[in-house]
C-alpha cells in the first residue's frame, strides 16, 4: 500500500521499442510518514533517481530512493535524523500474463492509458530502509528507568543503588547465600 500520493509517470512518447530506457528523476512532496506506530518528518521530500526499461513484455524500472528522515529516538527520546537511501526495482508489463504464479516476485500490469505509479515502489523503498530500532546515535545511553534522567547528558547512581538494594534484600533469590560461611 502506497504511504504517498500518486507519482504518475506517462509511457505515451517513450519506451516505444524493446530495449529503449528512460532515465527520470524527481521529488516525492510528502512532509511525513508512518511505519507501525513511530511518525518520520520528510523536510526534504523524497527524492529518486530511477531508469524506465522496455523490455518487450513489460517496463523493469530500477533506480534509488534518498530521503532525510526526522524521528524520535525509542531510547531516549531525543530527535533522532535518518539517512534513507533504498533501491528501487519493479516490473510493470503491458498485458496481463496467462501465468501469474511464473512472477513470483509479484507485478503490475500498465493500463491502456500508458501510465506508471511509482508511489507504492517508492513507498516500499522508504519503509524498508527506515529501521525497526531508531536512535538519535549508535551508542545513545537512553533515559534512567528510575529517575527519567536522559543518561547521554547527566548520569546518575540509580542503577548501582537498586543493585545493591536487590542484593541485599531477603527478595533476592540468593539472598540464603550471603551468610553461608566457608571452612578453611
């Protein structure tokens, strides 16, 4: 399911022949988008490069998808920049196929009118190459999951505190251990 608006390319005066390509560029206007629940600012659009193949039974279109993401970092909760950069192949052909289930891969057939929609293969493009995990940095320490202190600016000592009250408490499941005495 395509995530932006329509990007209709027009077949009518190219990719008359088999083996034509037709080199396109542009920018996807989309301010945001969505995977799952997590929210991804666009300030730049989405930009792609793609190259449009004839290739007798169909149109191969191959290519890349760049895109500055905004997001939120799921650890700590600070602003979170994603480079998108994805590769883009689709297969477009003219007619239906008396064998679908030979594309396994999937395809989509090109209407009467000689038109292209990018969208969805720019849409895939972009979800598979945002990260399930986002980060504001690779090693972002996150926040203090007692205290909400953001532990990459300031740190705290809530972490060693509830560790030793843990060991000491008689909750501890080894709490039996810490007076057992060892002959000599």
């Amino acid at each position: 399911m395509a995530i932006f608006d329509p990007v209709l390319i027009p077949l009518a005066d190219h990719l008359e022949n088999p083996g034509d390509s037709y080199p396109l560029a542009g920018i996807v206007d989309a301010a945001s988008y969505t995977v799952g629940d997590k929210e991804f600012a666009l300030p730049h659009g989405v930009s792609y490069d793609v190259v449009l193949t004839n290739t007798g039974d169909g149109v191969l279109v191959t290519g890349i998808v760049r895109a500055e993401a905004l997001g939120v970092c799921d650890l700590c909760l600070d602003p979170a920049h994603l480079d998108i950069a994805s590769e883009i192949e689709e297969y477009y052909l003219f007619d239906e196929p008396e064998d679908p289930e030979a594309f396994e891969d999937g395809f989509e057939v090109i209407g009467p009118e000689r038109t292209l929609d990018l969208a969805e293969a720019i849409s895939d493009a972009v979800v598979l190459d945002t990260p399930f995990v986002v980060l504001c940095k690779p090693d972002c320490a996150g926040l203090c999951p007692v205290c909400g202190c953001n532990l990459n600016r300031e740190s705290c000592d809530c972490a060693d505190r509830a560790a030793e009250e843990r060991a000491k408490s008689d909750a501890n499941p080894f709490a039996a251990l810490k007076d057992l005495k060892f002959d000599e």
